[in-house]
C-alpha cells in the first residue's frame, strides 16, 4: 500500500451570460447579468449617433476628430477616429510639449498621454485642460526636468469630457 499523497487538479471556467436591452431607437439602455444590473452603460445618442455618452454627458464623439494645435515636433500627425483615444506621431526636430485641440466639452477635458517609442525614459503629464484642448509637456524619467520628445516617437492619447 502506497502513502503518496495525490493533488486533485481541476479547472473550472464560468461564464456569465449578459442580456442587453435596447429603447425603439436602438439605443442599448442597459446591461442585465446575474446580480446587479449595469445602467445605464455607455451608449450613442439619438442625435448624434457617433457620439459616445454617459448619463447624456458628452465622453468621446467621432463627428469632430481631434487635431493638433501646437508643438508635437515639426509636421506631426495625428490618427484618430474618435477623442477617446488617438495617436500622434512626433513631428521633425521632436518637442517637449503639444496642445490637442478637441470638441467643446460642458466643463472641460481629462487626458493621459503616454510615449510608448521613449516610455522608459520620458513621461508625458497634462498641463493643461480647457473646454476645447488638452497640453501635455515631456519630461525626463530620470531628472524630472522638461525633455524633447523625438521625431517619430508615438504618443497615444486618451481625452475624456467632463
């Protein structure tokens, strides 16, 4: 007779099923899973389909995309197919600040903005928000002092109305 002990070895994976309810004009007004319902999630608006909100506040829209106002290097460009998130590729010469011009929004914007080319050595924080832009500057990881992004690095952006 053998004294080994022996380890059950299961694996159980659980779905939840989600149910998703709609008004006449196809809006999705709610999210019903096993507990709680999510209401009311992210929806379009029956104006203006493209745009993204919450609670009826304005978070992203897709109708007026994004544009850079200032900074970012020489000729940057910008990818964007919405405000929520959006891509900017540093322009000639590189930068250590650029302004996002963006939709108005009811109070302002809160934006992120990450160098994911230089991350490891620069840091992109927001230094300024009004109701129709965003500024980020650059600085330096290891010094904390302002640094020029590079051309060609690719900064990603994520703008949210308020």
């Amino acid at each position: 007779m053998s004294d080994t002990n022996q380890v059950a070895n299961t694996s159980t994976q659980q779905y939840v099923p989600v149910q998703a309810t709609f008004n006449t004009a196809g809006v999705c007004t709610g999210l019903i899973g096993q507990g709680t319902p999510f209401s009311p999630p992210l929806s379009g608006n029956t104006e203006n389909p493209a745009t993204l909100s919450m609670g009826g506040n304005l978070i992203a829209t897709s109708t007026t995309l994004p544009t850079i106002s200032s900074g970012f290097g020489t000729s940057p460009t910008i990818t964007a197919v919405n405000t929520f998130v959006f891509k900017v590729v540093v322009g000639t010469g590189g930068a250590a600040s650029g302004t996002i011009t963006l939709p108005t929004a009811t109070n302002g914007w809160l934006g992120f903005a990450a160098d994911v080319t230089s991350g490891s050595t620069l840091f992109l924080q927001l230094t300024g928000s009004t109701a129709t832009s965003l500024t980020f500057t650059s600085y330096s990881v290891t010094t904390g002092a302002a640094a020029n992004m590079s051309a060609g690095d690719v900064v990603l952006i994520n703008a949210i109305a308020y």
